[in-house]
C-alpha cells in the first residue's frame, strides 16, 4: 500500500533522515521506533507533504505522490494525525471530529463515520456535546486519533499518540490501534514506547541519527538483545 524508497530529508547542512525504505501493506501495523531526534516525525512529515526539501519516491497504492500537495496526499486516503493532538479547545467533541470529514472525500460520509468513530469510542459519544478543553489527556487523544478516522483513511499515520499519557492510558492506544487494523484501516506509527510498538507492530523499523539500523517481525525485534540492551536497558 506504501512503499518508501531511499527517503532523505536535509535541513541546511543537516542530513536528519538518510535513505531510509520502508513499506506498510493493508491490514498491517507498522512501526517506526527510535529516541528523540531519531528522523521518525521527520519521516512522516515527509510522505504526508508536509516537507519540500526531501529526496527519495513515495508510492501510495501503487501512485507516486512525492510530487502532490499535502491536500492532494490527504484526498488520497493517507491521514497524518500529528503529535500533540492540535484539537479546537473551545469547540465540541463532536465540532472536532466533523472538521475531519472535511476532504472531499469524507464529506458525503460524514455521519457514516461520525457513527464509525463513536461504535470505537462510546466514551467520546458520552460527551459529544462538551468542549475539547475539558477532557482528559487521553481522551483528547482519542478525539484527535477520532478525527483523522473521520477523514476516511486508507491508511493512519499515528505521530507519538501516547505522549505524555499514564501507562494505563498508553495500553489504551495501543487497544485502539489494533481495534483500527482489525476494521481494515493499516496504521503507521512512529512511537518512544518500543516494548508496546513491537508487541502489537507486524512489522517495525528502528531509526538512529536518521539511518534505518534495524527492521523486523515486531516481536522479533523485542527479543533482540542489541535492541533489549540499547533501549530497554536489560
């Protein structure tokens, strides 16, 4: 569904992602897992558009769109749901979730997926009618992951969904996103939590200083001594 090949991103004299490839098939969860710095937001900033300055082809279902507007990548299907929720405070849950049915693609679904999103999350159908500032830190994280399934993807990207979550609330996620892939959405996310990335990816890259270093079965990885000592500390 997704094929990357030979990704590079320079920011003046510095190479932050270098020739990194790499793909997501439908029905997969693909992870990209590295410390911060790594190139993993750079990357996806980078297939959704949303950075001029890269080398390498981006193919989307068989069509290059390295070349398209990131509107035009959006109308594809690819929805990049970006770190740090970015919600309308002082609009409604529901307000929020709606502004995601805005490609034209969505539009005509928009209570489709309104219905969608809220079969996935009742407790944002519990308070459709509240303004966004008043919830809880996961549960704008919800609305935020809510709004990008309003733009009917074909496949999610998901930038650090669990940042600044409790443990508790990260499981969550990670409930949710296997919940997506089971309903035929792929999803690719870029995560600090490796033990949970590589439990649930079916497949998972690790960056360092911009390079692919690793790549692998999820669970494969996790029982990788090299990765276990360099980021679990065991």
């Amino acid at each position: 569904m997704l094929a990357v090949q030979n990704l590079s991103v320079r920011f003046g004299d510095v190479l932050a992602l270098e020739n990194f490839s790499f793909e997501v098939g439908a029905g997969q969860v693909v992870g990209i897992v590295g410390s911060n710095g790594a190139g993993k937001t750079t990357t996806l900033s980078a297939i959704s558009g949303l950075i001029a300055n890269r080398a390498g082809s981006v193919s989307f279902d068989g069509e290059a769109i390295e070349r398209l507007s990131t509107h035009e990548i959006v109308e594809r299907g690819l929805i990049h749901v970006p770190e740090g929720r970015r919600l309308f405070p002082f609009m409604t849950v529901q307000e929020n979730l709606e502004l995601g049915a805005y490609p034209r693609p969505a539009r005509p679904k928009r209570q489709q997926q309104l219905d969608f999103v809220f079969s996935l999350l009742p407790k944002l159908k519990e308070r459709r009618g509240q303004q966004a500032v008043t919830l809880s830190g996961g549960e704008q994280q919800m609305c935020a992951i809510g709004r990008g399934l309003m733009s009917c993807p074909r496949l999610l990207v998901l930038d650090e969904p669990t940042l600044g979550l409790a443990p508790m609330l990260v499981e969550e996620v990670f409930e949710l996103v296997r919940s997506i892939r089971d309903t035929g959405v792929p999803v690719l996310i870029v995560e600090q939590q490796v033990v949970h990335v590589l439990g649930n990816a079916d497949f998972a890259y690790v960056l360092e200083s911009g390079a692919c270093v690793m790549q692998g079965a999820g669970k494969t990885l996790l029982e990788d001594d090299g990765l276990r000592r360099a980021y679990l500390g065991v």
